[in-house]
C-alpha cells in the first residue's frame, strides 16, 4: 500500500513542474496565463514565443511523461507505472506549482504512451501530424 502512495506522489510532482510555463516565461517574459490561449501548454509557447521555444516545451513535457513511467516501473513494476503517469498527467493538468492550473496535458500523455508502446505513439504522432 505504501507504494502506491509513494509511486501516486512522485508521478503527480514530477507532472507538476510547469516546463511549457518556464519556457515560456524565459523565452518571452511573460506570464502565459495572461497571454495567447492563458493556457501553459506548449501550443501557447509556439504562439507566444516562437517555433523553437515550442518544440522545447513540447518535448520537456513529453520526458515528463517517460519519466514517470520509468520511477512508477522501477519502484512497482508495470502496476507502478501506469499509477505513477496517471498521476503525471493529473499532476500536468492541475500543477501544485501553478495554483492547480496546467495546461491540457497533450504532450505528458504522448511521453506516456511513448513509454507503453513507442511503435504505436510513433504511428500516432505521424498520423496526427499529416492532418497539419
């Protein structure tokens, strides 16, 4: 039991740190709450601060999600990691750091079935990107 409230708590605060904001924040010096779309997600990053500042958050966001996979299976196995990147993705979506505010948590649920299944997160990412 002690586990899974350890593996719960880690995916949440490795989720909560809030990349795309400081991106964001030392890429335009703004507050990305109060600009754009006011969501601290890496889309408001590109239209804010750019293409480059974009992919930068994008991908911050998405090793989030392979990095809660990888402590949840360390610590519990494969139980561990599905707890600990739900967590992550809660943890994005309503960050401790940001008074319970976060972005929509794309790029952190892209880490996480990256860490499943990266054949079907690659196929994934090809055929939403041929919609653009």
């Amino acid at each position: 039991m002690q586990s899974y409230v350890i593996v719960a708590i880690l995916g949440y605060m490795i989720g909560s740190i809030p990349f795309s904001y400081l991106v964001g924040k030392k890429s335009t010096h703004l507050d990305l709450r109060q600009h754009g779309s006011g969501n601290i997600g890496a889309t408001n990053v590109i239209r804010l601060a750019g293409k480059k500042a974009g992919i930068l958050a994008f991908a911050l966001d998405l090793i989030k999600g392979i990095l809660s996979y990888w402590v949840g299976f360390f610590i519990m196995g494969i139980p561990g990691a599905a707890i600990a990147c739900g967590f992550a993705i809660l943890g994005h979506s309503y960050s401790i750091f940001m008074k319970f505010k976060g972005g929509k948590g794309v790029a952190t649920t892209f880490g996480v079935i990256f860490s499943f299944n990266p054949v079907m997160a690659l196929l994934m990412f090809f055929f939403a990107s041929s919609f653009f």
